[in-house]
C-alpha cells in the first residue's frame, strides 16, 4: 500500500499494526530489533490518521516506550503523530 493510495480506515490499521507488533510477546531480542525498525514504515501513514486514532496512538506510544528506552526512530514517531492533522 503507497501512503498517497491509504484511506484513512487502511492508515490507521497498517499504522497500529507496525506501531503494536512488538507488544509485550516473548519475541527473540534480535526479533525486537527489526520489529522496531520496521515501525518507521508507519511515518508516511501518520498524517492520514484522523485526530482521535492519531491521539490514541501517541498517548499509548508513550506509555509503551518511555523516554529513556526510546530509539531515535520512536522520537520520530512521537514527533509525527504529535503533529496537527494536515487540511
């Protein structure tokens, strides 16, 4: 899916997808890594999102990933759904 072709409905499922997929599963580290890394996929669906999921999901961002364990990517994250929905 091109972020340009995603409804709003497929944006915010495809975001929490990539956004959850690392939970709090018994996964390998190694696994945890790439887990991680795909999340950034997610930035070009973020300003699909609308307001509410968008809230949602960085309110449950952060509690998941408190500032001290974050990647830079998660900072990237954070900062895209802290945005102001574009239109």
């Amino acid at each position: 899916m091109a972020a340009g072709d995603a409804s709003p409905a497929d944006a915010a499922e495809a975001t929490g997808l990539l956004l959850r997929a690392e939970d709090d599963r018994p996964w390998p580290m190694d696994a945890r890594w790439m887990l991680v890394a795909a999340q950034r996929h997610a930035l070009p669906l973020i300003p699909l999102l609308p307001a509410p999921e968008r809230q949602g999901l960085l309110l449950e961002y952060r509690k998941r990933y408190p500032r001290f364990r974050r990647l830079p990517v998660q900072n990237e994250i954070l900062q895209a759904l802290s945005r102001e929905p574009r239109g």
